[in-house]
C-alpha cells in the first residue's frame, strides 16, 4: 500500500517570541514494514539552522532554530511511504520464560530489548500495574496471547475522552481514571508489561484516515496516534541481530493488532522521546495550537512518478494558508 502522510501544526503566539529551538520527530521510520520513499519538512518562518540527525533509538530527529521575534510557526511534514502487510505474531513463549531472558545473569547473551523493560519517564514499574495485567497474564500463558488479552481490556474498561488528561499526566494517573486518549492507553499497557519485567516499546505514528470500504474508522485517525511494541522472540532466537522481528505492534485504542493501514512515525519508552514537535521559546506566554493529520492513500503510478521525481529527504522554507485540524 501506498501513502501520503501530511501532519501540519500551527502555533500562534501572543506576545511574540522572541527566540525558539525546536526538536522534530517528524520523519516515519524505514524499517521492516514500512519505507519512506519522500520526505520534506517545511517551517514558516525559515529557520536560520536546520539539521537532521538519528537518535538512540534510530528516530530522525530534526533540530531548528528561530533566533529572531515571530507571531506564528507553520511546520508541514509531507511523507510518501510504502507499507506491507503485517505478519500476525504467533502465540509466543509463556511469558514468564520472555522475563527470564530479560533477566540480569553473567554470561547470558545481551538482548537490545532489555532497555524497554526498565521505568521511563512517564511509566515507572508499580505493583499496581502487576495488579492490573494479573488477570491476561496467568502462569504459563504463552506472551502474546496474554497481551492480547491485555489489550482488549485495555479498550473495554477504559474511555476514549480526549481532556481527561494532557501530554505530561502519568501512566499511574491515567490507570487510576481509567480514561484518556491513545498515549495513555499505550502508556498503562507499557506499564503493566515492564512492571511483569517485559519489553514494551511506545510507538507513535498515524492511521489511515479514511479506511476501506465496508471497514470501521478508527479512532486516532486525523491525528497523530500512539500503540505499543511488544517484544516476543521465538524460542530459538538467540541473535540480538534479529530483535526487531521479534516486535509485535498492539493498538489497545482499537483493540487490534497494526496493519499495513498503520505508519509509523518514531519509537521510544514513551512520549516523552518521541514528541512530533517541541521546543524552548523566549516570549509568547499565550499560544493556540492547531494540528492537522491527514493520511490517503496514494495510486501506485502516481506514488513511483512521485518517488523518482523527489529527493527521499528535503528541507524548505513555506508559508501556507491556515489549516484546521485538532491535536491526537
């Protein structure tokens, strides 16, 4: 499947700023599903410097600067990507066997998993998460069954309510409302994953906004999305090369596993490495936000003209109208 990605956010800013870096995770991924075959990045006004670098987690993360006073930033991220169609994960080891391999013991091989089962910012390891996951994770049950099981009472008991929470409130807060939006529900499954010394990754991303015909809309499309990575290695994987094959991407918003309808932007522990966009400024205290995700899909003999026409990335100064659109 072939699709364009274009994420537009728009800050107005009362008073104006005076000065501004920013950090942008604004580039999907290549990786074993997916490849991007363009990318631009657009900022108004222009910044003075613009780099592109990979981060630990092998993100592209784009730093800019605006050194100069300014009322409005305009970012537009436009991605042309092909995505395939998912594998569906097997059952898996019983989990407990998973943790022992993410267990500290001499001599025994380094996983690269092992650093998404430790606490993050946003999600620690809490007896009230193990509380939680107790009933999907009986003794012997094999992993990802049990966190499929997770998943869909993840999407039953808690309620999809868009200012119940913001970006910085806690995985724990969100367990004890028992309601937010896709970050935390991602967040109190990381949580209860890590807290049974699991390996779970946050993932952010998007989702087809309009689905094929006779299929379900999904909620997070027109905004950026988030679900979890769940790491599942078969039982004869015993290379740390081949970890990224062993992760399993579970969408607890719409109770199902990602499919090629999914794209993914950046991974991480949680929100807090992989924000779309953020930033320090000098001066404008007051701001309004505008977000805007649309992602269509794209015929395939305009997606190859496109692909041959353009560079796989680029940056560009733009000014455009405004857009409306809403955060995710």
């Amino acid at each position: 499947m072939k699709l364009r990605v274009i994420h537009e956010t728009v800050y107005h800013y009362t008073p104006t700023v005076q000065n501004a870096q920013h950090m942008a995770h604004l580039r999907p991924r290549t990786g074993v599903v997916q490849r991007v075959l363009t990318h631009s990045l657009q900022v108004d006004p222009a910044p003075t410097q613009c780099n592109m670098v990979q981060d630990v987690f092998g993100n592209t993360r784009t730093f800019f600067s605006l050194p100069f006073t300014h009322e409005q930033l305009r970012v537009r991220a436009e991605s042309l990507l092909e995505t395939r169609p998912v594998p569906a994960a097997p059952p898996g080891e019983p989990w407990e066997a998973v943790r022992e391999r993410l267990s500290y013991r001499r001599g025994q091989p380094y996983h690269a998993a092992t650093e998404f089962s430790f606490a993050s910012p946003y999600i620690p390891r809490h007896a009230d998460f193990v509380a939680y996951a107790a009933e999907s994770f009986a003794p012997g049950r094999p992993l990802m069954q049990a966190a499929r099981h997770l998943m869909s009472r993840i999407h039953a008991d808690f309620a999809y309510t868009a200012n119940a929470t913001d970006a910085g409130t806690p995985a724990l807060e969100s367990l004890r409302l028992r309601r937010g939006v896709c970050q935390d529900f991602a967040h109190v499954m990381i949580g209860c994953l890590r807290s049974l010394g699991l390996a779970a990754r946050y993932v952010s991303g998007y989702l087809l906004t309009e689905p094929p015909p006779g299929q379900p809309r999904l909620v997070g499309a027109d905004a950026s999305h988030a679900w979890v990575s769940v790491w599942s290695p078969s039982a004869d994987d015993r290379d740390s090369a081949l970890d990224e094959n062993a992760w399993f991407d579970l969408d607890p918003t719409n109770d199902r596993a990602a499919g090629e309808d999914y794209v993914t932007l950046a991974i991480g522990r949680d929100f807090s490495d992989v924000s779309p966009l953020r930033g320090v400024i000098h001066g404008g205290d007051h701001h309004v936000l505008q977000v805007g995700v649309t992602v269509e899909p794209v015929p395939e003999a305009i997606a190859a003209s496109a692909a041959a026409a353009a560079p796989t990335a680029s940056y560009t100064p733009l000014t455009l109208p405004q857009a409306p659109g809403s955060p995710g």
